[in-house]
C-alpha cells in the first residue's frame, strides 16, 4: 500500500504544506536524500500546541504534536516530490521539545512521530533519532520535527 493511501485509512489527510517562516526553504534534495525543514505543530495555519512540555503540556499532548509535525513534514515531502511514493526510507528523524527544566521524557514525546513514519511507510520508516529537550522553540511551540528521506 502506499503511504499516503495509508495515511486515509488512517483517518489522516495531508494538509496544506506549511510555508517558510524566516530566511529558509521547506525542502532541500541533494542526491537521493531530501531534507526537511523543521516543522511546528500548525494546524489551519495556527500552532495549536503552545508551551512547556511538563508544565503546559503534558506527554499525551506532545506527542500528538510530534505526530502532527510530521505530518506537516509529510506534506512538504509530497509537496517538492509529487508523491509520498517516491520515499523509499525514513532516514532520520531530529525532534527538539519545549520541556521544562530538567525535562528527560524528550524520547516518549518524539515516540509520536517515530510511530506514525512506521504506520506510514512500514519497514521504510524505521529511521534513526534523535531527541533533544530545549528551553524554547520558535512561536512557542512545544514540538518541532525534521526528518531526512531517502527518495528516488
């Protein structure tokens, strides 16, 4: 099945790929591999997970973000690819939480995503990680998300 016939039996739709927010591009493809930028939890054109993961925001909540900033990540791969077909493997994923001083469940939080590239692409989405809390986020948000592809 494909990923984005997956992504409807899911119950999901790719949304409108978010646009730039400052001096940079959504997508970069070098080679085979395709790099997106960060993605916040924007729904509608509206961050809808604002501030500190532990405090705000608990671990449910955050990781629903994850999983919605990697939707919006999803929407500018299909976006500079034309199809999610053309992803072959989920290479990396870097997520950076919003926690609260001392916040160490960074891994549960990016879990969000991590498991929805694998529903998504199956096998193709096990990827390498990364999960880093930090003392804020651009807007306020409490997730942000960048994922490599490998394409062809």
């Amino acid at each position: 099945m494909n990923p984005e016939s997956r992504l409807q039996e899911l119950g999901f739709s790719l949304p409108t790929p978010p646009a730039a927010a400052g001096a940079y591009v959504p997508a970069v493809r070098t080679g085979n591999l395709l790099y997106l930028a960060g993605t916040l939890p924007v729904r509608d054109g509206k961050i809808v997970s604002l501030g500190k993961v532990g405090k705000e925001i608990d671990l449910a909540q955050a990781a629903e973000a994850a999983r919605l900033c990697t939707l919006n990540a999803l929407a500018n791969a299909k976006a500079n690819l034309g199809s999610l077909d053309r992803v072959t493997r989920v290479v990396m994923v870097n997520g950076f939480v919003n926690g609260v001083d001392g916040f160490s469940d960074s891994p549960k939080v990016l879990n969000g995503a991590s498991e929805f590239l694998l529903q998504v692409f199956g096998e193709a989405g096990k990827h390498a990680r990364a999960a880093v809390s930090v003392n804020g986020l651009p807007l306020g948000a409490s997730v942000e998300v960048q994922i490599v592809l490998e394409v062809r």
